[in-house]
C-alpha cells in the first residue's frame, strides 16, 4: 500500500511556498515554489549563507529574492527541517 505523507509548508511569504518533504534526504533544504518556478536551497551550517542547489523555471529576480527570504528566515526553517527528519 502506497501511504503519501503530507508535505509541511514552513512558511509562505510574499506568494513564495518554503516546504520540505518527509524523508528527504541530506543536507538540509528546502524547496521554494513561486507561479511555475521552483529553486532548492541547502540551508547550510551555522555562519554559512543559504545557497542554492537547482533551479527551475524561476526568473533570477525572483531566484534572489527567494534566497533572501530563506536567509531572513534561516533558523525557523532550520528548526522546521530538524523537527521534520529528527537531525
């Protein structure tokens, strides 16, 4: 039997939806999904800016202004991402 997990949305800003997924895989991330585009960005360790590891139809204005929210909000989704995968 085939069981889908919900996927837990950790934050939505500015029209931009920050989610993971269940057993998703290391290093931490998130993938950040705006109109048609989506842009995963590892979350990194402490002291280390978010950086982004694919991209996919999103504009680059649009990509950095992701990757500023996701810094903005680094230690929620850090948390969010532990709570989600027991790290």
């Amino acid at each position: 039997m085939f069981i889908i997990q919900p996927v837990p949305k950790l934050l939505n800003i500015d029209g931009f939806r920050i989610m993971t997924y269940p057993n998703d895989h290391l290093p931490a991330h998130v993938h950040v999904i705006k109109d048609d585009g989506v842009i995963i960005i590892n979350l990194n360790e402490e002291g280390i800016s978010p950086t982004v590891r694919e991209s996919h139809g999103m504009k680059r204005q649009v990509e950095r202004k992701a990757v500023t929210i996701v810094s903005e909000n680094k230690a929620a989704l850090l948390a969010g991402w532990r709570e989600w995968h027991g790290e």
